[in-house]
C-alpha cells in the first residue's frame, strides 16, 4: 500500500522551534513526528511512501534516507515553490497507484489505519476523511455528512451565530482514488479542504470516516506541548481503536436537555444548566461521551428524521459553544404500539434498539470497541437504567418527576453531578 505525507510547510506559527528544524521534525518523547508517522505506517502494512518536502528538506532526507532502515520504501518529492495541500500530489499523478493515503506532516496521530482502508473499500468511496469532533467547532471547517456517512458539503469559517451543524471537522487523513486528482490544477496553489473538496461533493462518492481516536496537529508551540503532554501520560496510544475505551452513555431528554413532553422541534432545545459543564468533563477524562436516546415521535407523526436531525445539530452546536463534545449520537425513531390515529406505520414496530433494548449500545460498541464493565449509562428512566444493566454497563440514575423502580449504583441531581461521580470513580 502507498502512502503521501505533505511534510514541505514552514511553520512559521512555530516561532524559533520551527527555525532550523521542518515542523514534521520537531520532536515527540525522542522522536521526529514524523518517524512516528512512518513507523505507524509500517506497522499498519504501508510499503512505499513518499514524503513531499520543500523547507529544510535536507533534514528529512539525511534522518529517512531510502526507509529501508525503518522497513518500506521513501522517495521525496522537492516543492520548489509551495502549492498548498493539492499541488504536489497534481505533479505526482502518474506515479500514484489507483488509491493511496495521505497524512499532514504535522499531524501527529494513532489511529487503525487498516480499518481507515478497508471503510473507503467498502462504500466504494472516491475520497474518504477521517473527521472527529472538537472542542472549537466554531472556529473549524465543518464537514458535512448524511446518516450513511456522504459527505456533501464544507462549511468553511467563520460560521454565521444562527447556523446549526453536526460536530466534525477533517482530521488530516485521507483514503484518495488516483482519478480524483482530475479536480486538483498543475501548477495552481490550493486548499484541499476549502478549495477542492467542495467540487468533489456531488460529482463523486465522497465519505467520512468517524473516529475518536488521535489525530491532532502541532501547528502552534500550545498545541504541541499538548501533544507531548499526551504523549508522555499514554492517552495518545490508549485512544487506538486496538485499545477498549471507556465511555458514558447519555440519555438525552431530561438529562441534557430540559424535558416538556416529546421534543418536536429544533427550537424547543434547550440545554439543562451544567450539561455541557458535565460532557466536558467526561471529554477532560478520557470517556467517549454518547447520546443514546428514544424518540418515539417519529413513529407518532409528531415529528420527521429530519427534524430530530436538526435538534442534534442544535444540540452538538451549543454544546461546541462552551467546548463540550458528543463523540456520537444514536437515537431510535420507533415504538411497537400500532394502531393509532395519524402514526406512521413504517416506525411503529418492535425493535432491539428502543431502550431498554440494546441495540444502540451494541452498535456504538461496534463503531468504537468500548470497554463496557468500565463504562456508564447515565440516564432518568427505567428504560435507560434496565438499558444499561442488560449491556453490562454501570447505571447511574439522575432524578426526574418520573419514578423508578430500577436499582442504580448511583444517583444525582444531574448530568453535572454524575460527571462528577463518574471522574472521580474513574481516577
């Protein structure tokens, strides 16, 4: 398999750090980033790869030389003048295989990159990003997807305030098809992410890959001290999909949100004072913060899949204003009790995945490995208590006017106060 990084920026946000030394060479716990991109190649299967240079390139060359030392094979390729993220990889076209991956220089990443591959095979993708959540979605270019994981749209910022999105930026990872470089101009300075890949949604199959584990970029001293902090302490390596991670499951009405009868529309979302205070606490700690949640409103006509779409928007936009961060949302539309006046009959069955059934934790733990003894449900009913207890979950109960019979091995007043719980129960 066959890999690019683009290694040739100067850094010029580095200050004195980037003077004498190529960003990608700036150093990880004793070792360049970019050896550690390599060696994760290597052990992901990558035989070839080519490094594209421009700034201090010599650098690169001497410490990699022909990659025979570290087990694949390095050719470089010299950006005399610089041609963003795009223009190098134009002037490679004809040496490129039909698919290829291609990593940013300064990203600094542990991420199961077969199973990066083996998502773009599978949907038969054009181009396939890996794309995340982040704790400034309101500052980032938003990636836009459908349910199926099409990507159809970049929102580039600065995002106007009444704009609702889903949480997920590029990552700097992507699974490319040679035939896509049709879109990129020989000799022309451009943005992959605001400049081509806009053109790309709509004339070819595009996707995203969702995945919480690491990818986070160097660009500034800040952010990479923040990288060597997480280096040292482990949790760069523990957030590989190799590794089971620990997570909370939420519940959304009445513990997230403020809960008066079924939530119909978008505009009646309101966030519950300490919520995002609470998720970003659990993000803080290490856990997949999840939304798991039955809306039933669906199955009774009250409202469409769009709708309750649009209210997660909401949801993940106010929570990214006070940089809390969902690591996913699940929800259920359907309810078995037919035979109502105005229900819609293709959502009114039985199924595994309305709480307290399992089906949605079950695909979470499919999507993201979760250790589950190690893991929480958090929720205000019996459903999502029983929920929890049925998937081998911990149950912690917040308080609401509805009763529970349901044993929970904690309760609370709120989400706060379970993050709370939960953070110090996991220290």
């Amino acid at each position: 398999m066959k890999a690019v990084i683009l290694a040739g920026g100067k850094g010029q946000r580095m200050g004195e750090l980037g003077r004498d030394v190529p960003k990608p060479m700036l150093d990880i716990g004793g070792m360049p980033v970019l050896e550690h991109q390599v060696r994760l190649l290597v052990s992901y299967g990558f035989t070839d790869l080519t490094l594209v240079t421009g700034h201090l390139s010599p650098v690169i060359e001497r410490h990699f030389g022909d990659g025979m030392e570290f087990g694949l094979h390095i050719s470089y390729f010299v950006e005399k003048t610089p041609l963003g993220t795009t223009g190098a990889l134009k002037e490679l076209e004809q040496d490129l295989p039909e698919e290829f991956l291609v990593l940013y220089g300064d990203v600094m990443l542990d991420m199961d990159l077969q199973r990066f591959w083996r998502y773009h095979k599978f949907k038969n993708s054009a181009c396939t990003l890996a794309v995340h959540p982040n704790s400034h979605p309101f500052d980032s270019d938003l990636v836009v997807m459908r349910r199926d994981g099409t990507v159809f749209d970049v929102l580039c910022k600065p995002h106007p305030p009444e704009l609702y999105y889903r949480n997920l930026v590029n990552a700097g990872a992507y699974v490319l098809s040679r035939r896509m470089l049709s879109f990129f101009k020989l000799g022309v300075a451009q943005d992959f992410a605001r400049d081509v890949l806009p053109q790309m949604c709509g004339q070819a199959p595009v996707y995203g890959y969702q995945t919480p584990e690491y990818l986070k970029d160097i660009g500034t001293p800040e952010r990479l001290e923040q990288v060597r902090r997480d280096f040292e302490s482990g949790h760069l390596a523990r957030m590989n999909r190799r590794f089971p991670r620990r997570a909370v499951f939420l519940d959304r009405d009445g513990v997230i949100n403020r809960e008066a009868g079924l939530v119909t529309r978008s505009e009646d979302f309101e966030l519950l004072p300490g919520a995002a205070e609470g998720i970003k606490k659990l993000n803080d700690a290490g856990y997949l913060a999840i939304v798991a949640t039955n809306q039933p409103s669906v199955a009774k006509n009250l409202c469409s899949i769009e709708e309750v779409e649009r209210t997660h928007m909401k949801m993940e936009t106010l929570l990214g204003r006070e940089g809390a961060v969902l690591d996913a949302v699940y929800f259920c539309p359907h309810h078995p009790e037919a035979g109502h006046p105005g229900e819609n009959p293709m959502y009114k069955i039985p199924c595994n995945c309305r709480k307290p059934g399992t089906g949605m934790i079950e695909q979470a733990n499919r999507d993201f490995n979760i250790d589950m003894s190690a893991s929480f449900m958090v929720g205000d009913s019996d459903a999502d208590l029983q929920c929890g207890k049925k998937s081998g979950l911990n149950p912690v109960y917040v308080r609401s006017s509805r009763p529970v019979s349901e044993k929970a091995g904690h309760e609370c007043d709120s989400l706060l106060q379970a993050a709370e719980f939960i953070t110090g129960a996991g220290a």
